[in-house]
C-alpha cells in the first residue's frame, strides 16, 4: 500500500490507476480503525477497482466540548490493518492541508442534518459534509463506502452528493458488532469493563423495539419500553426515534422503510445505533 501525505501525489497515484483501466473506490475513516473499517474495504474491494482510504481526524466535526484532542491516534496499527486488508492507496492529509489560512467554506445539508446527531452536535454534519465534500473533490473516486453505524451520517452524505451532483455512487455497508451485539467503534474504548458489559442493552433494546414496531405494536410506547430499558442499564439518553430512512424525518408512515435510531451515554462515552424496520 501506497502511503501519500500531498494532494499533487495523491492525484498522481489516482491518475495512474485510472490510466491502468481502473475504477476508483473511496473509504473515508478518521483512524482507530477496526473490523468495522475492514469490512467497509472488504465491500469496496472488487476486480478492477484501486481502494484508496483517507485518515484525516476533522476539526470541523468536533464541538467546543467534544473528545477532537483525545480521539484515538494510532497511523501505525491503522497502516498495518489497511495493509493487511488489501487497501491500495492511503491518503493522510493534514489540519493546514485541509483547511489551509483563509479557508471560509462549509458545506450545509438542511432537512437531514437538523435532528437528532445534528440537534445534539451543532455544527457536526456541517463538518462531515464539508470535509467529505472535500475528499471526493482531492480522490475522485467512482464510489465511496460508509458504514451504516452513523446512519445519519450516510442520509446527509447521500443527500448532498444528488444535490451537487456527485457522480459518486454512495454505498452504505452493514454495521459491524461485537459478539454480543454492541455496534463496533472506536469509541469504544472509552468504556470500561463494566460499562462495556452493560453497553450491550443498546443494541438488545434497539432489536426488541424494531420488531416490535415492525409487528405493529404502538410505537410510542415501544419507544418509551426501549428508554426505560436504557435508563435501567444506566444509560442517559440522548434520543430514541423512529424515522423515515431516508429523510429521517420522524413520525413516518408505516408503508415507508423505517430506521430505529439511538443515541446514548454511557457514563462520558456517547454510543449510538440504528437498526432497521424490517
Ligand atoms: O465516519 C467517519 O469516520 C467520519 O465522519 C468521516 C466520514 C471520515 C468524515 O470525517
């Protein structure tokens, strides 16, 4: 694998690709990488396609009182897993690359972005969207894969790559667990052994809501059983919603697919999921 730190050498290195007849694949990650981001250059890996994944902790996706200094940094094992994973090409831009003086620029997506992750992290999908915006810009790549974890994440990304015309094609991947069904991240590390063990009643509660929303038992109280089962486990919640999946607006119609979606605290540590209305 490739390892490019400057723009003119990543756009060097994508051209050569394309000149051997190549297609381009794109898995953003900002680091910590673990099976979840394996699985996503699994998806991308196909005959004739070059994956190229970028490293680039965001700034801008980070509020004032969030984890931007302490977020898990590891370019060593990450390389090492990228390598093992058959990842052609690295990108790792920095801060002053990115967003160099005077960079006044935010790419906006209203509507998707507003609730839930949005409502509780002002400013985060403006950053998400600004800086992937960015990476498709630099790669060009034909298409990119997004874990389906930060499902918002995916809704806003899809959203802004048909509204600026993007000749992308988006490609959610299926959220990757542990064995006992906590979703992977990398935030998990924060949690300690005990609140690792009781973080496992997120996904729990999160599967008994959906099917039964999906066996059409009152959605309200289901909601209001899965906070109770949270709280029990010693989680503050943030939100627990259904939504339409693909505007994520809320309230949405039963003949509509539908997301359960999650967040949660448990002790400093912010854990969220969704699951699908199946
Ligand atoms: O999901 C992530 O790791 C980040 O939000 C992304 C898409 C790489 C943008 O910084």
């Amino acid at each position: 694998m490739d390892i490019v730190r400057d723009l003119n050498a990543l756009r060097d290195s994508v051209a050569a690709f394309r000149a051997a007849g190549q297609r381009v694949a794109l898995v953003p990650t900002m680091g910590a990488l673990h099976a979840g981001h394996v699985a996503l250059i699994e998806a991308a890996k196909r005959p004739g396609t070059r994956v190229v994944a970028s490293i680039f902790v965001n700034p801008k996706q980070f509020g004032p009182n969030e984890d931007l200094s302490s977020y898990p940094r590891r370019e060593m094992a990450d390389v090492r897993m990228l390598t093992e994973a058959g990842c052609d090409l690295l990108w790792l831009p920095s801060v002053e690359a990115m967003y160099p003086d005077g960079f006044a620029t935010t790419v906006r997506v209203s509507g998707v972005s507003d609730g839930f992750d949005g409502a509780a992290r002002p400013g985060h999908f403006d950053g998400v969207a600004t800086v992937v915006s960015k990476l498709f810009n630099q790669v060009g790549p034909d298409a990119a894969y997004f874990g389906e974890k930060d499902y918002q994440q995916l809704a806003v990304v899809r959203r802004f790559v048909t509204d600026l015309d993007f000749a992308i094609d988006i490609v959610g991947v299926p959220t990757q667990r542990d064995d006992d069904g906590l979703a992977m991240s990398s935030r998990n590390i924060y949690l300690d052994d005990e609140q690792r063990k009781q973080a496992v009643a997120l996904p729990r509660a999160l599967g008994v809501a959906a099917r039964a929303i999906a066996k059409g038992e009152d959605v309200d109280s289901v909601l209001d059983d899965a906070r109770t089962t949270l709280v029990g486990a010693g989680f503050a919640i943030d939100y627990v919603a259904l939504a339409d999946a693909e505007t994520l607006a809320e309230n949405p119609a039963a003949d509509r697919p539908r997301r359960l979606l999650a967040a949660a605290r448990m002790g400093a540590t912010r854990l969220i999921d969704n699951i699908a209305i199946e």
